[in-house]
C-alpha cells in the first residue's frame, strides 16, 4: 500500500467507513451494547440502530476512533505513513506532513499505539536469543548495565522470527525468568545470551537450564558456530535509531508504547497488508481517552 494507493482507493469518507465496516464485522454487523445483529442503517447520520435496545452507533464507536474531529481520510493516511515508517515517526514530522496541530498528531500517534499493543503474540520456539539494553542518552560516567539514569529494555527475538521488546525495572534472575515464562515456549530448542550473571539462575527459574547456551561477551567472543545474540542486537540497533532518528526523547511513562510501535511493525517487516492490518486492531481494540494517556 502506498500513499498513491490510499489517495485513490480511500479518497472519500464513505469509502474509508466502507473498510473499516468490512473489518470490523465481517459477517454481520453487530450493536456494540447488546450484540443483537437486528440493525437497520440511519443513512442520512451515517449510523445504524439496534432495533432490540434503540442503540445507534457508528462504525468507529467504541474503537480507536471513538470521538474523532479528524477527517477518517487523514487516520487512513496518518496509520500508512506510521507503519511504513521503518525507524518509526515523530509526531512533529506527522504535524507538519499532514497539517494538523502537534497535539493532535501526539495523541493520534498514541492511539494508533495502542492499538498495535492488542495484537497476538504468540510464544516463541526454534532459536531464540535473549539480551538487554539501556535507553536514556549520552551521560557521563558508567555505561552499560549499572549506568545511572537509564532504563531497561528486555529483547527476546526468535532467529527468522518475531520479536518481544519489555520496558523493565531490573535484570535480576526472578525479573528475566518471569519474560521467559511468558514468551518463551516450552518446546523451545535453544536460547541463546551473554554471559551476564542472572541468565542462568533465571533459566533454572523457567525450568529451561538445559536449553541455555551462552556467548561469553565478557572475554570478546560474539559467535562460536550458531551461538550468538547477533539477531537481538540487531533490532535493539534499530530501535535505538528510532530514538536518535525519529522520535529524539521518549518519555519513559510512554516508553512501552514506543516498544509496542517498533515490535507490531518489526514482526510484520514482511507482509503486504500490514495497513489493513492495523486498521483491523484499531476497530477492534477500546478507545484510548485523552485524560488517560495524559493521567
């Protein structure tokens, strides 16, 4: 999908409610109250109503929508130019792209956000590598773990496969064994880290001592055959120049929802309908207030 296409397909406003009615209910339509489907269509209010509750709603009621005074043909443009956005997209640059007021463009990134956050994630199998971070700028003093004023983020990437990036408050075992048990599968053949202390007391943790193989970074060794956490540490470099490029300073109460960004559109690097996609987790996940996020 490209901009061309959006400006031809989706060029109007009863063409964008058309898909988004396809993608919501894609059988029958359905009162989002009391989930009877014995509607009939108000035209001329583009709304329907139930005929068992008198419920009228639109097709963006109670989505990410819910409430909008933007135009459904700058959200169908806002959501393209996010997820083709490899290294993510500030809010100023949409601002300026879109001509729409800086708060505006903040709050409609954060929805689109949150949308992204109810996707599925499934539990990882095969080869999976398992590694830590730190985001917090250029500060004086230690770097790495121990660096004052950072914060943590987990990466769990399955080699070929999807990725798991967690904002997290510490690196002790109990804390890493908790993301393994969550995202990890049982079945898993092998996981792969550095030769950081907590990795095998949180593996014995999980109960997957036997599946652990270690790179020993401390003495410079990186690959030895298939050990190595190349493939995590590869999208952390991307995540990282999503930070420095694009966003600039992300607060760290918002930080999981920037992960959240960077993960749906890395584990869907391939597919060619990763805007429909998107469009599909907007109709179907709850609206996400102003007072909320600002809370």
């Amino acid at each position: 999908m490209t901009l061309l296409d959006i400006n031809h397909l989706y060029s109007t406003d009863e063409r964008c409610r058309e898909l988004l009615k396809r993608l919501r209910w894609p059988k029958d339509i359905e009162c989002p109250r009391c989930k009877s489907k014995k509607v009939f269509e108000v035209s001329t209010q583009k709304k329907y109503e139930c005929t068992e509750c008198h419920y009228q709603f639109s097709v963006t009621t109670n989505t990410i929508f819910h409430d909008t005074h933007l135009s459904l043909e700058t959200w169908f443009l806002a959501v393209l130019l996010l997820v083709e956005a490899r290294k993510g997209m500030s809010a100023n640059q949409l601002k300026r792209t879109l001509g729409i007021s800086y708060k505006t463009a903040w709050y409609l990134c954060h929805r689109i956000r949150s949308a992204m956050a109810t996707a599925d994630k499934p539990m990882l199998d095969g080869t999976v590598e398992m590694d830590e971070t730190y985001i917090g700028g250029k500060s004086k003093g230690k770097r790495g773990r121990g660096a004052a004023n950072k914060e943590i983020v987990i990466g769990i990437r399955k080699r070929d496969g999807d990725l798991r990036f967690f904002h997290a408050q510490d690196v002790k075992s109990g804390t890493l064994a908790q993301y393994i048990k969550d995202n990890i599968s049982m079945s898993v053949e092998v996981l792969v880290t550095d030769d950081f202390t907590s990795y095998p007391g949180a593996l014995k943790r999980a109960n997957m001592p036997g599946k652990h193989r270690t790179i020993k970074h401390s003495e410079g060794i990186y690959v030895v055959g298939k050990v190595h956490t190349n493939t995590i540490e590869s999208a952390f470099s991307l995540l990282k120049r999503g930070i420095v490029g694009s966003w600039h300073k992300i607060n760290t109460k918002h930080l999981p929802a920037y992960l959240e960004e960077m993960m749906f559109r890395f584990n869907r690097r391939k597919n060619s309908d990763i805007f429909i996609d998107t469009l599909r987790h907007m109709v179907m996940a709850d609206p996400l207030t102003f007072e909320k996020l600002t809370a």
